[in-house]
C-alpha cells in the first residue's frame, strides 16, 4: 500500500474555518460544484449523517459506491471503508475528512501475521469481514458484511474449509447459526467488547418492556441474552417494525440518530460499558469526522485514499464477489 502523509504533514487541515461560517451551505455549494457524493456511516454524528447524499453500514455503502456517477466521493467514515470505494472506483478522486481515522478491528488483523496464519491452512478458502485492511482483502476469498455474512458462507459447499477473519465474535456467531467450523482470527471490535454484561442485566431489570438489540460483533454473553441481533441495518429495521417502543442497544451510538428519527415517539437507550466515563459505545475513529474537516476536506480536495493499482486490482476481486452475492439484499 502507498505510504499516507499524516494530518499534522498536511498543512491545510491545520487552516482556521472563518468564524461564523454556515458551514452546511458551504459544503452544499462545494458538493454541487464538484459533483461530489457524501457517504455516511451510521456511526458518525448526527449533522453528518444529515448533510450525507447516503448513510447506511458497510454493504450500503459499498453498493453505492460502486454504483456512483460522481466524479469525487466523500467517505465519512474509516479508512478501510475510504479504501473500498477507491477499489471500486479506481479512476475516482476518494476523500476522507481524516486519515487517522482507522479501525480497532481492521488494525487487528495486521497483513504479514494474517498471511502467515492462512498458510497454515492451505486448503481453506478465505472469508473476510469487510472491516479490514485493502491488504487483508487482496489475501480473502470473498468479502462480508455483517449484512450478508450468512449469505455468503452458505455460498460456500458444506465440505469446503473456511477461515473467517478478522472478527472472531462474528465468526463465533455465524458458526453457530451455519453450522460450520470456520477457523477464526482472534480479532475483535474494542466498541462492542465494552460492554458490561452486568449493568445490561441491571437495566433490563429496571426497564422490563425494554428489547436488548445488540450487534454480531459483540460478545457471546451478550449474544445469549439478546431480544434480536443482527446487522446496524438490521437493528434499525427491527426498532421501526417492532410493536415495542423501548429498546437498549448494544452497537455503536451514532445509529441511535437513526432510530429517534425512524421512531420519534420511541425510547432509545445506549448499552452501558465497563467503563461509564469512557464512552466506549462511542467510536473515537469515527467521531473524528467534524463538518469543519468535511468542509476543508471539499475545499481543498484532500486528503486523498492513494492505493497502488496491484493492491486494487487484487481487493476488487473479492469484494466484486460479495457484491454479486448480495444483490437481492
């Protein structure tokens, strides 16, 4: 992968935004001008989510990446997120606010160990969590989402070996629901493995008509008590299909703006962690995205996702599979 500067080396990123700027009209004005696409994920703030042309979890967003007429894309999000639309879109200018905003999960699963453990197993193939590095993708199979993760391990015939990576809490999950005994990397998400099992017990009890919802990628205890799992996608269907008017979820806050404005008149409440004054259902990656970044980032159309053609070239492969599988979802 080329090497990426830093924030602190680009220096435009450290320019003051005039005081006073309305900020949502300058990027409207910028977006318009350029042919620009914002992509949101769930879990950045709510004025972001708002200003984006598309928020949705990762499969949403890669669709529509790879569908896109834009000349640029602005992912706000995380870097591998940044770096798949880029492998879709080799010949488009991709932005993303902040490159420093990675991901615990991704950063897991480092490439020179990640190569070494599937040689392991030289007769497995390779199923990779879409939360990953475009170097872990060039050495998969076939990309998941916790969207189609089922899906696409089914698609698989039952005698065929499979390593699954990097998320070992969805992979414990999927193993369970498929049947399968896929080999796991030991990987895991730092926000859904916060969470405190006992002050969820503790507030189910106070709040008995609460629903617990929780993400895949949490861990088996909680996946045990859970009303419903499923995808951030999933969860926020479930609320707005559900008679229930309560729920306590378990994933990362930034989809609970979705929820209040899917469900007004419903009660959403974050999933305590461990640590009640850390904020640990809170993404630090993903909160790194502000409008005064969005707004540089438009102005000045950097920082760009820079990746080598082989790397590309090698990515687009498995996560093209996944998409052909997932077109129905």
């Amino acid at each position: 992968m080329d090497e990426q500067p830093s924030i602190k080396a680009l220096g435009y990123l450290d320019l003051p935004v005039e005081e006073g700027l309305d900020l949502a009209s300058e990027i409207a004005n910028l977006k318009k001008e350029k042919n620009v696409v914002i992509l949101g994920h769930f879990y950045i703030t709510p004025e972001l989510q708002d200003i984006s042309d598309f928020v949705g979890d990762s499969l949403g967003l890669s669709q529509e990446a790879e569908k896109t007429s834009a000349d640029i894309i602005v992912f706000l999000g995380v870097h591998f997120m940044a770096e798949t639309a880029k492998i879709l879109n080799p010949s488009k200018k991709v932005l993303i606010p902040d490159l420093n905003a990675s991901c615990s999960l991704a950063e897991s699963a480092p490439a020179d160990a990640f190569k070494a453990f599937k040689d392991k197993y030289p007769d497995h193939k390779v199923i990779s969590y879409i939360n990953c590095t475009a170097d872990i993708k060039t050495l998969s199979d076939v990309i998941c989402t916790s969207s189609n993760a089922v899906k696409i391990v089914e698609s698989f015939d039952k005698d065929t070996k499979l390593i699954f990576a990097p998320d070992k809490n969805l992979g414990n999950y999927i193993n369970g629901l498929t049947g399968r005994e896929m080999v796991l990397w030991d990987g895991a998400c730092m926000v859904h493995e916060q969470y405190s099992l006992e002050k969820i017990l503790d507030l189910k009890s106070k709040y008995p008509d609460a629903k617990f919802i929780a993400h895949p990628e949490c861990e088996k205890p909680l996946l045990i008590i859970a009303d419903f799992i499923g995808s951030t996608t999933a969860l926020l269907n479930y609320t707005i299909n559900s008679k229930d008017n309560r729920f306590i979820v378990a994933t990362e806050s930034g989809i609970l703006h979705q929820m209040k404005k899917s469900s007004p008149g419903k009660i959403f409440m974050p999933a305590p962690s461990v640590d009640a004054t850390c904020g640990c259902n809170d993404c630090s990656y993903m909160k790194l995205n502000t409008m005064e970044k969005l707004y540089l980032t438009l102005k000045y159309e950097q920082p760009e996702v820079i990746l080598k053609e082989e790397i590309m070239d090698k990515a687009r492969i498995p996560i093209l599979r996944m998409l052909e599988i997932s077109k129905n979802l």
